[in-house]
C-alpha cells in the first residue's frame, strides 16, 4: 500500500510518499481504509523533532483519522468490517497519511452520517482538545465568562460553539481574516488582536483565560490581568509556560489532549445534531503532504486540512 512516512526527524523534506506494508491488525485492533487523515502542527513538531513524543522510526504521521473497518483483530467485538468510523490515534504510533492504518479497537468511533467521511478526520483531537481545556482544566459552568484568544483557528471553532452550548459568554480574539468565522461560531464579543488592546477592549474581567496562540510570553502575562480572583488561565500552547497568579488565587493550566471515547461519542452526536460544525479549508491528495509540511514549517496553513488516502 502507499503511505507516507518519515525514517528520520528532519525538515518537510523528510517525508516519503513509498510502498509499506499493509498493516495486520493483531488482537485488539482494528484495521482501516482509510477515507482521510488530518493535518495538525503537532505532526510538524514530531517530524522535525521538537515534540517529548517517542515515534519508532519509521513513522507515518495523521493521528487524526477516518475510514472504513476492513479487517478485524482477535477478541475485538462491538466493531464490525464495513462500519464508517473515526480515530484519535496513539499519537506515539503510526498513524492515517495512509491507504491502511491499524488502530486500537477502543479508540474508534462510530463517524458522523451527516457530514463526508473524509471530512469527518478533522474532528477528534482538535474538538477533544477544545472540551478538555473548556471544562476540565478551565472547569467553566454555565454563567461564566471565557476571553479566548487565537480563537479564530481550528480549536478555537470548536471552543466558540462547545462555550455557547454550554451557557458561557464568550470573548474572542480574532484578526482580521477570521474575523466573520469567529462570529458565526457564536461568539459574542469579537476583539481585533491586530489593532486593538485586549485589556482596555474587556467589559469586566473573565473567569477563564483560554489561549490558543503563539503570542509572545510578556503579552501572555500581562493578560492574566483579564482573569478574576480564584479563576484559571489555560493554554494549548505547550511549548511555553503558561502564567497564573498565585497571590490572586489564578490558576495556570497548560492541556495535553487525551483520548476519550465517550466524548468523541458525544461531540459526533453534536455533530449529526447540527449542534457542532466541521470546518474543513482544503482536501489534497497523500502525495500532496510533504508540501503541506512545508508550509505549516513557513507558517502559511489557515484552517483545517484533511488529506485524502
Ligand atoms: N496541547 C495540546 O494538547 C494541543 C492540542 C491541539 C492543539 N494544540 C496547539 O494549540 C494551538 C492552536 O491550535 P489550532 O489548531 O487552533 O491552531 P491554528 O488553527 O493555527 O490557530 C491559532 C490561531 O492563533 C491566532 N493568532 C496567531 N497569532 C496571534 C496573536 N499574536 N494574537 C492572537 N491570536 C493570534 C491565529 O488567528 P487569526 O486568524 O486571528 O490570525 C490562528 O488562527 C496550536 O499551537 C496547536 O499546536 C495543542
């Protein structure tokens, strides 16, 4: 079959469109055709190496996948051959920028019937991401307020419209081109991070801070301002620190996504409801992600980007 992977960390130019083996499910496994797999930056950290992540080599990136179940491993039951499904894959094995991929039988889900397959692999990590940092670590209840800021991408989505649903008033932060999606997510209150100061543009403080963007450390600090007493700033960017306050009771929080099936469940069942929408920016074909690679490396990907297997 056709995948491709990476034999060492490396630039974009590490990556290989080649002929791999058809994987073989073993007990507990399912096997996909794979409809699509997903793109998200955390596949350029791993590829080039920048990500605590213990890939074997060779690794095939796209832990955010869907497909079709083709084959079954020993013991696996509740999954049939033929059910349409999607994935949030061990991100440390290999993953769906393939014809085939193998995946735990507990990590698959039953895909939304109201949207394309294809379309449907840019759900799982990024929504679940989304919840995780809403009201696990963000712990927000309906009343509440959330600032969130670099809501205008692929996470953000998902924060805007999971926030409303769940009766918290939200702030977003958006630049000009996302501007128009910000809105139609729900939010509402959109501040223009490009012309406009945060602090001064806020009605009264927010009981959670939720960042999304690659904004500078001093900035990041300066806006735990915008949080009250006893709330909580949470971030998605792992890379940097994320600041609290401790002699105002702020809590810092900084997500790592994890699998959970239950609400991978739900979130396609908000889906099919018309309650969540799927945003998808562009669909390229396996041979076309090394490119991909390459501009996300150059910092030119806006949106969601599904790859076709
Ligand atoms: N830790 C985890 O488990 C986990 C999981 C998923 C994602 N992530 C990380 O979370 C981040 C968000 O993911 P994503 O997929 O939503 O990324 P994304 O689609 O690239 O969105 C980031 C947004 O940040 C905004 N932005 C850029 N510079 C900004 C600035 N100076 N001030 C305010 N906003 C700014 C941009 O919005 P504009 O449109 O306004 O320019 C962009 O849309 C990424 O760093 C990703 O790697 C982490």
């Amino acid at each position: 079959m056709k995948a491709v992977q990476f034999h060492e960390v490396g630039g974009p130019e590490v990556l290989r469109y080649e002929d791999v083996e058809q994987p073989v499910p073993a007990a507990g496994q399912v096997r996909l055709r794979v409809a699509a797999s997903a793109f998200n930056a955390a596949d350029n950290g791993m590829r080039a190496g920048f990500l605590p992540i213990p890939v074997e080599l060779p690794h095939v990136p796209g832990y955010d996948v869907s497909g079709t179940v083709d084959a079954l491993g020993d013991g696996v039951t509740g999954v049939e051959v033929g059910d349409a499904v999607i994935a949030f894959l061990p991100m440390e094995r290999n993953g769906g920028a393939a014809e085939y991929v193998v995946a735990p039988a507990e990590s698959v889900v039953a895909a939304p019937t109201t949207i394309p397959l294809a379309d449907a692999a840019a759900l799982p990590s990024v929504a679940l991401t989304a919840w995780q940092a809403l009201f696990d670590d963000g712990q927000l209840r309906a009343g509440q307020r959330v600032l969130i800021v670099g809501a205008g991408g692929v996470v953000g989505g998902y924060a805007i419209q999971l926030a409303k649903r769940a009766g918290v008033h939200v702030i977003a932060t958006a630049s000009p081109r996302s501007i128009d999606a910000v809105r139609a997510a729900g939010a509402d209150q959109v501040i223009d991070h490009t012309d406009t100061d945060l602090l001064g543009a806020l009605d009264g403080q927010v009981d959670v801070l939720l960042n999304l963007a690659p904004i500078e450390p001093e900035q990041f600090a300066a806006d735990v301002a915008a949080v009250r007493d006893g709330g909580a700033v949470v971030s998605t960017t792992a890379f940097m620190a994320t600041p609290g306050d401790d002699a105002r009771g702020v809590r810092a929080a900084t997500v790592f996504v994890l699998p959970n099936r239950e609400r991978l469940t739900e979130l396609v069942s908000l889906v099919d409801a018309g309650a969540l929408t799927v945003e998808v920016t562009r669909r390229v074909p396996l041979t076309e992600l090394p490119a991909i690679h390459a501009e996300a490396a150059a910092g030119r990907i806006a949106g969601k980007v599904v790859v076709l297997a």
